[in-house]
C-alpha cells in the first residue's frame, strides 16, 4: 500500500507544490489579516470570508486532481499493469484516495494549526466563539473530499477537460450550500453522505469497467 501511495504522489506531484504555494500564501494572508485586525462594533465575519480563498483553491485543483488520476490510469492502464501484481482493484483505488487525502491536508490542516495558534495568543481582542475554528476546518476539509471525490467519480473516461469542467459545475452547486447551512451538523451529514454516494459510485465503476 505504501508503494502504491507513493506512486501517486510521484505521478500527482504538481498538485502538492500547488497546494503547499496555496498554504503558504493564505497563512500569510491570515496572519496579516489578524495582526492588522481593528475590531468594528459588532461581531466580524472576517474569519469567513478568509475562508473563501481556500474553497477556490480547493474547487480548482481537487477535482482535477481525481480527474488526473483516473485520466492518466485509463490512457497509461496503469491499474492493468498494477492487476498483474500482487496488488486488488480495492488497494489501487484506496491508495488514490489517500492521496487526495494528504493533498487536503497539505492546505488545510496548516491553516488550521495557524488560525488556532493566533486565536490562542490574541483572544479576547478578536472575538470569535471558541468552536468557529474547528467547524470552518472540518466543513472545509469535507467539501474538499467532496470536491475531491467528483473527480474521481468523473474522471474514468478518454477525456480530461470534459470531466474536470463536469466536477467543477458539480461543485459549485455544493459550495453555496454553506451559505445557506453555515457551518453545522446539516451541512457536516450533507457532504458526509455525499462523499458516501461518490466513493460507492466510484467503486461501482473502477471494479466493473476493463482494465
């Protein structure tokens, strides 16, 4: 598994310098924000809307990243090279799906740790309820699995672009359900079962079509 998972990370590499040039730039961007941060008389939303430049990204690069991997396995048959080694159908989709895991991660799970260490040093002068950080982060991290799993889901077939513009239309559909949940337990089963749909469609379709 661990061969199988560094493999994709080789062949997927761009999309982990992309998300690491991503993380960087926001964590510059939260820490300005927050430094140079002058309280209004109510409530801010700042915090929020620092959290629109991380759903772009996302939106950009997750699908095309599953698109890429299904793409490049189709015309390259790699998982029918794969097949000829001690190595299941099952263990080549989940080592994909790993490693659109750890490219997740790669952006979100900095910010996180970032916005968690400001909140700590500079509360109470940014008034933010103690729960905000971990709601934006998971609902974050679920959306970008979403985002992630519509690629994956789209991306099986002789075409790249087509797929990926697919996913991406897909997606922005899911993105203004934040708006319209926030960041609650709906909006959390909402993508859960979704992401439960896409990965067993996905399955679906990698085990019965031909190598």
């Amino acid at each position: 598994m661990f061969t199988l998972i560094k493999r994709e990370i080789e062949d997927h590499v761009a999309f982990f310098l992309g998300a690491a040039i991503a993380t960087a730039i926001l964590i510059v961007l939260l820490v300005s924000a927050v430094l140079n941060y002058d309280p209004p008389p109510d409530i801010p939303v700042y915090a929020v809307g620092l959290l629109i430049p991380v759903i772009v990204v996302v939106v950009i690069g997750l699908p095309a990243m599953g698109v890429s991997q299904m793409y490049t396995d189709r015309n390259r048959r790699i998982s029918a090279f794969l097949s000829g080694l001690p190595v299941t159908r099952s263990q080549i989709l989940v080592a994909r799906i790993v490693t659109g895991v750890l490219a997740i991660l790669i952006v979100l799970a900095p910010l996180t740790i970032t916005g968690t260490v400001l909140r700590d040093l500079l509360l109470p002068p940014i008034p933010i309820y103690p729960g905000l950080i971990a709601d934006m982060s998971v609902t974050a991290f679920l959306i970008a699995f979403a985002c992630y799993c519509l690629g994956l889901l789209t991306g099986w077939t002789s075409s790249r672009i087509t797929p990926t513009l697919g996913a991406l239309v897909l997606t922005c559909i899911l993105i203004p359900l934040i708006l319209v949940k926030g960041f609650g337990l709906h909006i959390k089963v909402i993508l859960i079962l979704f992401i439960i749909a896409s990965l067993v469609r996905t399955w679906q379709k990698f085990k019965s079509t031909a190598l």
